[in-house]
C-alpha cells in the first residue's frame, strides 16, 4: 500500500480501503502493546501542535495522552489565545507551526479552513472534528466494530439523527470497508448531497449501499449497528429546542430498536444527552459500547500519528 508518512487526514475520503485497513491493524497492535505494558515510543522528540476552536473531552485527551504515550508530547492551542483568534490569517498560522512542529491537529468550523491549514502547512494536518466531518472518531469507530463484531465487511450501520459531521464521516467509512449505510433525519436535516454523492460512488464500487430516508423504521432495519449523536452540534446552540420537537420521533429507544438485529451494538461518539437522541436505558444497557468507543479513540489516534508522522 501507498505509505501515509507526511499526508494529511483532512477526511476519510484522502484514504484508500487498503490504507484503512492497515490503520485498523496498527490501531490493534498499539492496543495490544499498551495493555501488554510495553513502551512504545516511535514518536520520540515530535511535538503535536492541538488547535482547538470548540470544546472537547475525548479528543484534547486522547491525542495528548496518545502522543506522550508514544515518545512526543502535544501542545494544546486554543484558539482564543492564538494570534489566530485576533485575525492572523489561517495560512500565515500554518507556515510558522509547520517551522517549529511535526504536526497540527485542528478542531473548527469550516472544512475550508483545515484545508488552507494543509494547504499552507509542511507537515501533516489532523482534522480533529469540522462542521463537515469527523474522520478519526470513525477509525475508532470501526477498530470496536470490529473488536465485537469480528469484522466489518457485510455488516449494516444504522445511524439515526441529524445528517452531521458524524454522518458525513460514518457513510465514508462504511462505504469504504464495505457495510451498508442508513440514516434517517428529518426534511432538511439529511446529510448533505455532495457528500452523499461522493460516497454512493465508493459504495457502488464496494457493492453495498447507502440508504437515505426520513423513515427511521425503514433507516435502522436488520441493523448490525445503531448509532447515534447530538441533534444539536457544537454551534448550534441557539436550535437546540427547535431541534428537540423536530427531532423528536427520532430518538433511539427500545421500540424504535425492535426494527435492529437483536444483537445490534449501540454506538454515539459522545458527549449524549440521555433523554433526547438516546434513552437512558440503551446508552448504559448490555447493547452499548461507547465507552469501549471512547477508549479506542486513543488507540486509533496513535496509529494515525504513526503512520503520518514516524520517521
Ligand atoms: N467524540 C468526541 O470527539 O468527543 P470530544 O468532543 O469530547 O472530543
Ligand atoms: N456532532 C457533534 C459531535 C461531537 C463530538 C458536534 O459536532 O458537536
């Protein structure tokens, strides 16, 4: 496979099926390593620059503690207290770290300003959650798909709620590995079509295929995963309640969840609000993995700084 030293990961649409795969097996060999007890450290004296415009839990912790776990250390950027928060432009921010960092994670808005950040930046740029998409949530994703199910390929995902950076990034990786897609959100708030586009193209050529629908009965039939988020993400605040009526017949419970496989996983990338997208019941049940989900956020994320960032 094409190596993926010094490459960006802006999306998952930048890497191969085969690229994926190898970053699922090397997230599994740094897991396996760390609960051995094994020091690992290929990322000896690099620093991970972590720019953040909108909060985070698992990410900021994830990444930091992932990078010191492997030799490195990261340095946490908010934005408000960059030059980047007063005015300085994106590329001119990009060309200074790139002189003094072996690579910049960056949560923000718009998928546009991580691209001028690549575009400006030398050294590999990390997108840690855009208003677009939410790529290395997904690699972990499907490392504890995996870890349950056994595989990936065959499988279906289900996921219900608003057609969000989550659904844009779950419907690419899915596509790529080979499992069906399904999402269901109401008139208005269905992933958007430019993006649906380009994964109906990887998933014709993978042979198995993305559903879009308002139904979320018809969405989450013979599902093998349910997932769901937010109906509000970071930046849509002042929507939350006209998002809680509109969203409201969306909400996985147990009868909406009678339509899924009988052992379907529950996944949500998390931070929940129990109550709304998900009952409470379903997100602390048997069913539910998104803690084991939490956790291989590192995981993942140490493979990803790896492979684009190991000498
Ligand atoms: N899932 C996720 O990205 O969580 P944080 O917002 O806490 O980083
Ligand atoms: N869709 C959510 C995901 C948070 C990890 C948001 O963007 O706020």
């Amino acid at each position: 496979i094409e190596s993926l030293k010094g490459k960006d990961c802006l999306t998952l649409l930048d890497y191969t099926t085969d690229q994926l795969v190898y970053l699922l097996q090397l997230a599994k060999d740094v897991k396996a390593k760390q609960k051995a007890g094994q020091i690992y450290q290929p990322l000896k004296g690099k620093v991970l620059g972590m720019i953040f415009e909108k909060s985070s839990t698992r990410t900021r912790v994830s990444f930091e503690a992932g990078i010191y776990q492997l030799g490195g250390t990261g340095l946490f950027l908010s934005s408000a207290d960059l030059q980047l928060g007063r005015g300085e432009p994106i590329g001119d921010t990009a060309k200074v770290l790139s002189g003094y960092l072996d690579g910049i994670m960056i949560r923000t808005f718009q998928q546009s300003d991580i691209e001028e950040l690549a575009d400006n930046a030398t050294i590999p740029v990390i997108n840690g959650l855009t208003d677009d998409f939410h790529p290395c949530q997904v690699l972990a994703d499907l490392q504890t798909i995996e870890e349950v199910k056994g595989k990936l390929q065959g499988l279906k995902i289900a996921y219900i709620g608003d057609g969000n950076n989550m659904a844009h990034s779950l419907m690419i990786g899915a596509a790529k590995m080979g499992m069906d897609f399904s999402t269901a959100a109401p008139e208005g708030y269905l992933p958007k079509q430019a993006i649906v586009d380009r994964a109906k193209e990887i998933a014709d050529a993978n042979q198995v295929t993305i559903t879009i629908t308002t139904d979320p009965i018809e969405a989450i039939k013979n599902a093998d995963i349910v997932y769901t988020d937010v109906w509000a993400s970071m930046g849509q605040e002042s929507e939350q309640k006209k998002r809680e009526a509109l969203f409201a017949s969306y909400q996985v419970n147990p009868a909406l969840l009678k339509h899924a496989k009988p052992d379907y996983m529950f996944m949500h990338c998390l931070p929940a609000h129990r109550g709304e997208e998900v009952t409470a019941d379903i997100i602390d049940g048997d069913q539910s993995y998104v803690f084991q989900e939490a956790e291989n956020r590192l995981h993942a994320q140490k493979a990803l700084m790896i492979a684009l960032m190991a000498d």
